[in-house]
C-alpha cells in the first residue's frame, strides 16, 4: 500500500478519535500521518485541532496563520475556518467574532454540497459529525436555559437549527445530531419538540445517559418533577456513573428546590461542589458538556437560592460573596449580582435592590432581566404603577424590538389598562406584520378584555392578510368558547375546503382543525362527531406512516396525538355509554402512548364503571407503583375496596391522602360519603379538626363548608346542613353540587321515600304548610344558579321538575313527568331521569308503570356516581313490593341498600316494617335500633316505631327511653304518649 494512502488511514483515525473525545489518542495518530506524509494538509489541520483542545492555545495560533498562508492561493477551507472558530472562542476574543466564522465554516461546507443528488459522495460531503461540532461551538455562546414565552430566539439557536435541519432529515437515525437537536428545540423553548426528539433518541439508544438528563432537565422546565426525577433514575439504571456528573445533582437539586425541598436541595448541591468538577477528561466518557464556568455559577447560586428559601440567609450571603469573589471580572458576574438583588429583597432591604438593578446597564446582558426585576419590585413592593410602567418604557427605548414591545404590552395587561396595551401591540405589529406571536398577542388582549366582537373581527381581517392557518384554529376556538357553533364550523369547514395535502405540515394542521371541528360537533351536531373523529384519524395514520422516514424527531408527538383522538373516541363511547366499545379505544390510547398514566386512569375508571373489578385494580396498582402519591388512582382504589367491601382498606387510603394535604376537600368529601356508606360516620369530625389546623382561613373555604353541610345532612341536621352549604353556594368548584344539596333538602328535608307508602304518613297542616315554604326557597334557590356546562342545564331543568313534583298537586306533577319523560328519552339510560319518572308516577298512583320503571334500575350497574339515585330507586321498588307483600323481593332489594350503605336508616327501617309485619318483633327492634341510630335519632317517626316494638317485645325501658328521646326534640309528637310512653309505663308498675 503506498505511503499516502497509509497517511490518509491514520488522517481518518485520528479524526475518529477526535469525534469521540479521545485527544491524545486522535494526536498520536495525526502525528503519525505527518510523519508519513508530511505535505498533508489534513493531518496538520488535525495537529492544530488537537493542539487547541489540548489548550496549548500559542502554538496552535502561529500553525494557524502559517496554513492560512498556504491557502490563500488553494482557496479557504471549512475545517481551517472552523479551527479558527475554535480557537477565538477558547481565546475568549467575543461572541461575535467566534460565531461569524463559525457561520462562514457552516457556508463553505454547504457550498461544496451544491447541486449533488442524494449519493454516496452527498453523504460523504455531508459529513454530519463535523456538522455536529460546528453546532456544539455555537451552544457556548447560546443561552443556558430555555427561552421564555413571548422571548425571542437566539439568532445562535437558528443558526444551528439550519446546520442540522439537512443532517437530520438526510441521517435520521444518527444520535448525536438528533440528540444536539434537542437541545437546541429545549433551549429555544420548544419543549414537547425537544421531548420528542430525545424520544427518537432513546429509541435508537435506551442507554444514553445524556438523553436521560435532557429529558430531566425538559419536564423540570414543564414543572413535571415527579417525571423529571423518574429521568433522572432510568439514566442511573443504565449507567451507574451518571451519579458522578454534575449535571444529575443539579437537576436534582432543582426539581427538589422547585418541590420545596430544600433540606435536601441543599445536600445534592453541596455534594456538586465536592466532586472534581474540573478534571475536564473525567467527564469526557459523557457525550454531553463538562462542566463550564457558567454550568459552576449556576449550581453556587442555586445553592444560594435554596439556603436562603431554607431561612439561612447568612449562609446564602457567604455562598454569594465567595461566588463573587471567584467569577469576579468574567462574563457571568453579573449573573451573580442579579442573584444578590434576591438575597437583598429576601432581608427586606429594597433599597440596595434597586440600587443594584440600577447601575446594570443596556450594555450587558441581563439587562432586560434586571429591569424586569426592578419593575416587579415596584409594583409588588412599592405598588407604584408608573414606575413600573417606566422600567418597560426605557427598556422599549435603550432596546427597542418586538421582545421589549411585548412586555411593554404585557405590563399594561397586567395593570388592567388593556387598551394601551393593544396600542403597544398594533404599533409591534405594523412593524412585523408576520410575527405569529404578536397577531396572536393581539386576538387574545382582545379577549381578555372581553371584547369578543373586535377579536373576532380582528381574526378575520389578520387571517386574510397574512393567509396563516393557525389563525383559523384561534378564531374556531374562540367562536367555540362563545358558543357561536354555526360560525365556528364554518370557519373550519372553510379551512378544510382544499384539494388534497401531501405534505405533513398540511396534514398536521388538518388533523387540528378536524379535532376543533369535532369539539364542535360535540355541543352543536353529535350525530356528526363520530364521522369528523374518523376522519382525523384515517389523515393521523397517514401521518404515522410518513413521519419515521421523513421527519423521524416527531413520531413521539405525532403517536401521542394519534393518543388523544383514542380518548376523544373513548370519551364520546362513554357519553353514549357504550362501555365495550369506550374500553377498546381507551386501549387503542395505550398502544400509542404505553406510559400515559391518564389513559390508564380512564381505563381503571372505566373497568370500575361495568363492575370488573379485578382489571381496576391492576390498572391502580399499576399507577401507583409509577408515581406512589397518585391521588385520583388511591381514591378509585379506596373506591374499589369499598366495592369489595373491604371498608377499612378503603378508609385508610384515604387517610393517606389527608395526612398528606388535610384541607384536600374533594377527598375529605369522598371520605364522607365512604364513612357514611361503611357505617363510621362519626370518625368525620376528627378530619374536620385536622384539616382546621393547616390555616387559620380553612372555615372560610367553600369547599370545606361544602363538606360539613354534607355531613350534618347525613346526621340529620337540615338546617345546619343549608347554612353550611349556603357558604359554598356562590363558589365556582363546588356551587353546583352545594345547590342541587340545598335544593334536594329543601323539598325533602326529612329524606322520605318520595311516592312511598308502605309506611302511615301523618301529614298535618303545620307540615303541608313547611313542604310549601321548601318548595318556595327551592325555586328562589333555582332562579339564582346559572350553571355553564351542558350537564348543569340537564341538572337545573330536573330539579326545577322536581319542585313541580314536591307540590303533589296533580297538574303540577304531570307537567313534571312529561319533562322527565323527555329527559330520559334525551340521555338513555339516565338514572336520575328514570327515577323521576317513577317518582311521578307513584304520587298519581299508577303504581304498575312506576314499577317498570323501577325493574328498569334495579338492573343497572351500581356507580359511585349513581348511587345515591339508585338507593332511592331500589327503596322505592320495595316500599311498592311491601304494598304488595311480596316481602322477599323487598327484603332482597334492602340487603343490597345495606351492601352498599351501612348507614341507609330507610333500608333497616323497612326490614323492620317487614319483621313487624310477620309479628318478629324482636328481629323488628333490633332493624329499627339500627335505623334510629344511623337516622342519628333524629327521625322520630322512626323512634316511634322502635319504641312500639320495644314495647311488644316487653322490654319496657327501652321503649320509655326511646319515647323520651323523641319527646324531648318533639314534645307534639303525635300517639307516643299515650299509646306507647304511658302502657310502659304501666307495665313497669306492680
């Protein structure tokens, strides 16, 4: 083999090792072609390369000049330049000068590519790896972390976007592009872009621990910190040494500081601070960055940060002044005075903050930072509305662009002066009329002002002139919001009025406009919705199909999108009930989106809903072992031991969560109502006192007044129930349900059977006239509660029905029944529709068509959700059966009241009705013992009856106590005196 070509072999060798970080090894061989070779541009190209990442900077320079003449006359080559790049940058000479040969190295590598076909010799030309570090020069002179909403992008970032943008289409499955990708989409505040793109890594390579601290580093910025930290232990399960990179503790150490962590916030970063940050060829077995001086600045003043937060502000000022001290006259001091302004405000010393952010000038970086700083001080702490408009005003006039623009007009936005805001936005957008931020700026001010005709209108007008399609989507979306639904699907249908797309982006944005458009459908043509799904769903396969060879970055989007039209389908199934069907496209999600914790949620949910309860609890645990403190799965857990009758493994869970957050009051309700329903309803009190103890403002909370009015409801306390549901009545979580309560008391405040009568009803004038006064407070209660979603509309119009049925007057309870008719012909299957149906029915004595209706419910599934309804059906059936004596299928239904609600005084008072019936008088007393005590003696009706049989059975205390018990809150109460209290009475004496 001839010299040269031996020379050309170890040339490639040593930019081989090059590429893999190994300098001394790349040296050797370099050195070794020079030697053979000694004409060979490249392999002293390769010297000087390894001679600038070996830091000998002087040598490097002189051999630098000495090509540089030699190829004046040969014509520039992209690596001489790129070398030049390099060597600038380590010479510290600026930014700018780095960055324009870094771009001048990107050009002349291109233009040598011009004009080839897709080739060996293209890909050869190509040269990805080289590209790769052209862009990896770039990132050190980009911003650190992402950008903000509404920040501009670095003119750096596109830059390498465009250098990598050919690499990664031409090579898709290479990580190091794909990987450098990411970066720059995390970096440019792409964030979900960035996520799928290091998706298509960890496809090509489940072990890159780089990739792995990314992703950490992309859901912290999401505020996804139980899935940041998850990363963050898969990349040590692949590799045990990610624990010795920096870059682990640090993300660590600010998911816990964002947690509130701080204790252990502080202990990761002081064990950072330990490590030999820099032995720079540690870290070279990471393909990611080693550690930098900004990478230390950012760990010394995040551990500033959480002392401080922790109370130790003295600690926090020594790590601030040693950090000062070390990064004094370099570029990231003044990182570090913005950081002392924190520390300044934190000891309540604004003076010296300001005066700090004063003496910061246009000229340096954080300028926009500090004014932004210097801006909230004045409205937070000074509430002086001027001068915080000031620090926007100068920040517009020393910097003046669309970035400064926009915050000038956010900061109107945020003192309520919408309309200056607008004109701060018209003037930005007269000067970049195709700036998408700031059209969509505008139409959204607009909004928030509530100026829906001018948004609209602007919509319109802004998507003539700029021809954008997202536009189209806002303008549905805000048509949507305002229930226009005619004009909304119009609005689409026009953007779907095209001849076939080809291209992904066209497809994508058709996908999106066919999803808006079933959304439409949804409130507007239902029968419609089924057909727009598919066909959103036939153009996303296609998609799917596309995207691994042509855009292989976004098959993680493009399958969690294929995801949520699944559950669009699952949600659709399940409003119309059909359960099987729901199920299968629920799990069609999963076999997009394997780990969707909220598709497997819906799947427990669902499996809960026909009974099965076996795949529930799998689907649970499975959640609970992916995230342990998951709230909803560890209630539908203590749901399904609740089902399975498994009460005190139910009620623990529960307990679980409170302890953890007590004034979690969707969960102190559903532990209410599990209370009641496994006969333990006086633990409650004790969560009340638990929850009282987080604050001091905790009686004042809606949801908390919502809880206790439930509760004394259960206890038999109506008007204690109404004043505490009365508190909750205007609030926007739990109005609607505390209405429907008060309502639901108010017509029958003492939670009778309606339309039962089995048992003798003493109905005096003083009671008709109590009914009626309910009736009148239930309908004033009704013309106050405006409720805003289709379900709270079904809901007003029953129980306004239901006041009609209250009244028991007979043209007022037909004009009812033919509203509940219509509404259970609406929604099929509807409980509370059909018990109202039958509740109608029995007030006008057609007792055999209420029946049906009740075999009807009586085979329906029991639900959580439904419960309530389907106790009051199946007490009803039996109180129709009891009429009938047909004692057995009653009792048959009772026992299942019981199953599901130890508490149900109804189900125990019927029993003993049965038992007197048969003359079982002891069995009778023992019933209505259970139903006066979960009646919390508080139905005398139902002390009476228990009295009576006390006193059948001969136990004559029993039956004087119980008769004083009832005495005493109801001295009228009528017959109990004489015909129980005094025969006692008398049977007692000698």
């Amino acid at each position: 083999m001839a010299t040269s070509s031996y020379a050309h072999m170890a040339t490639e060798l040593g930019y081989l090792f090059i590429l893999q970080d190994q300098v001394k090894e790349a040296s050797l061989w370099y050195s070794e072609a020079m030697k053979l070779d000694e004409s060979s541009m490249a392999a002293l190209t390769g010297v000087i390369w390894c001679q600038i990442l070996d830091g000998h900077l002087e040598e490097a320079e002189h051999q630098l000049e000495f090509l540089k003449e030699v190829q004046q006359s040969l014509g520039k080559s992209e690596v001489l330049v790129f070398l030049q790049a390099l060597l600038a940058s380590k010479k510290h000479k600026g930014e700018q000068e780095a960055a324009a040969l870094l771009k001048e190295a990107a050009e002349l590598h291109f233009s040598s590519m011009q004009a080839l076909p897709l080739s060996s010799e293209y890909f050869e030309r190509l040269d990805p790896l080289f590209l790769v570090c052209i862009a990896k020069e770039y990132l050190v002179f980009c911003p650190k972390q992402p950008r903000s909403p509404g920040q501009i992008v670095s003119p750096l970032l596109k830059q390498v976007s465009v250098i990598l943008n050919p690499v990664v289409k031409a090579a898709p499955a290479l990580i190091d592009p794909l990987y450098v990708m990411a970066q720059v989409r995390y970096l440019s505040g792409e964030l979900e872009n960035a996520r799928s793109t290091l998706q298509r890594c960890l496809e090509l390579d489940p072990t890159s621990v780089d990739a792995y601290l990314l992703m950490s580093q992309i859901y912290l910025a999401q505020g996804n910190f139980a899935m940041c930290s998850h990363c963050l232990e898969l990349g040590v399960s692949y590799n045990f040494q990610v624990r010795d990179h920096p870059l682990y503790h640090f993300v660590k150490a600010r998911a816990l500081n964002k947690s509130g962590d701080y204790p252990e916030a502080i202990k990761a970063l002081k064990m950072i601070i330990k490590l030999p940050i820099l032995k720079m060829e540690e870290s070279k077995k990471f393909h990611g960055p080693s550690v930098q001086p900004s990478e230390r600045v950012s760990i010394l003043l995040e551990l500033a940060y959480a002392l401080r937060m922790n109370g130790e502000l003295h600690e926090a000022t020594k790590v601030l002044q040693d950090t000062i001290n070390e990064f004094s006259g370099t570029p990231e001091e003044i990182r570090i005075t913005i950081a002392n302004v924190d520390l300044a405000l934190s000891k309540g010393n604004v003076d010296l903050a300001l005066s700090i952010l004063r003496n910061i000038t246009p000229k340096q970086p954080c300028y926009t930072e500090a004014k932004e700083k210097m801006a909230s001080i004045y409205l937070q702490t000074r509430k002086d509305v001027h001068l915080y408009i000031g620090c926007y005003r100068e920040l517009c006039e020393h910097l003046p662009g669309p970035h400064t623009s926009l915050l000038l007009g956010d900061a109107f936005m945020n003192i309520q002066e919408p309309e200056k805001a607008l004109e701060v936005y018209d003037e930005a957008y007269r000067k970049n009329p195709h700036d998408a931020s700031l059209i969509s700026r505008i139409g959204q001010a607009y909004v928030k002002t509530h100026q829906y005709t001018k948004a609209i209108n602007y919509y319109e007008a802004a998507q003539k002139i700029s021809g954008q399609d997202f536009l189209c989507c806002d303008l549905a979306e805000l048509l949507l919001k305002l229930k226009k639904f005619n004009k909304a699907e119009k609005v689409l249908k026009q953007a779907l009025d095209h001849d076939l797309v080809k291209d992904i982006p066209s497809m994508m944005n058709d996908v999106k406009c066919l999803l808006l458009l079933a959304k439409v459908y949804k409130s507007h043509k239902k029968e419609d919705v089924m057909d727009t799904l598919n066909k959103a769903m036939d153009l996303q396969s296609r998609i799917l199909k596309r995207v691994p060879l042509e855009q292989p970055e976004m098959i993680p989007s493009q399958k969690q999108l294929a995801a949520s039209i699944c559950i669009h389908f699952g949600e659709y199934y399940l409003a119309e009930k059909e359960y099987a069907k729901a199920v299968q496209s629920y799990k069609d999600a999963l076999s997009y989106s394997p780990i969707d914790n909220k598709v497997v949620l819906e799947l427990a949910r669902l499996y809960l809903l026909q009974g099965h309860l076996d795949l529930c609890e799998r689907h649970c645990a499975t959640l609970l072992q992916t995230e342990k403190n998951h709230e909803t799965a560890s209630v539908m857990m203590a749901d399904l031991m609740f089902r399975k009758q498994k009460y005190e493994a139910a009620i623990n869970l529960y307990h679980q969560v409170l302890e953890k957050v007590p004034d979690n009051f969707p969960v102190l309700n559903k532990l209410i109502d599990l209370l009641r329903r496994s006969g333990k309803l006086e633990d409650a009190p004790a969560f009340f006192e638990l929850a009282k103890k987080v604050s001091s403002r905790v009686p004042l909370e809606p949801g908390f007044n919502y809880c206790r009015g439930i509760y004394c409801w259960h206890i038999g306390q109506p008007n204690e129930a109404l004043k505490f549901l009365n508190k909750a009545r205007k609030d926007s979580t739990w109005g609607q349900s505390a209405t429907y309560y008060m309502v639901q008391i108010c017509l029958n405040p003492d939670n009778e059977i309606v339309g039962g009568e089995a048992f003798e009803n003493l109905v005096t004038e003083s009671k008709k006239e109590l009914e009626q006064h309910g009736v009148r407070t239930a309908e004033k209660l009704l013309r106050e509660f405006y409720p805003h979603s289709a379900w709270g509309q079904t809901q007003l119009r029953l129980l306004q029905s239901l006041c009609l049925l209250a009244t028991r007057e007979k043209a007022n309870v037909e004009a009812a029944l033919g509203t509940f008719i219509e509404m259970a012909q609406a929604e099929k299957d509807s409980i509370p529709a059909l018990l109202a149906v039958a509740q109608a029915y029995s007030l006008l004595k057609q007792v055999p068509k209420a029946r049906t209706q009740l075999k009807r419910l009586a085979k329906a599934p029991w639900t959580l959700a439904e419960a309530e309804d389907l106790e009051k059906s199946w007490l009803l059936l039996a109180d129709i059966y009891c009429q009938g004596g047909k004692f057995d299928l009653a009792s048959e239904l009772l026992r299942r009241c019981m199953q599901y609600n130890k508490s149900c005084c109804k189900a125990y008072e019927y029993m003993g009705f049965i038992m007197e019936r048969e003359q079982s008088y002891k069995d009778a007393a023992t019933n209505y013992e259970l139903a006066w005590k979960y009646s919390h003696h508080a139905n005398p009706a139902s002390g009476f009856r228990l009295a009576f049989n006390y006193l059948k059975d001969k136990r004559f205390v029993e039956a004087i106590e119980v008769c004083h018990d009832v005495l005493k809150e109801h001295p009228n109460y009528p017959r109990i005196r004489e015909e129980i209290l005094e025969k006692a009475q008398g049977s007692l004496r000698p």
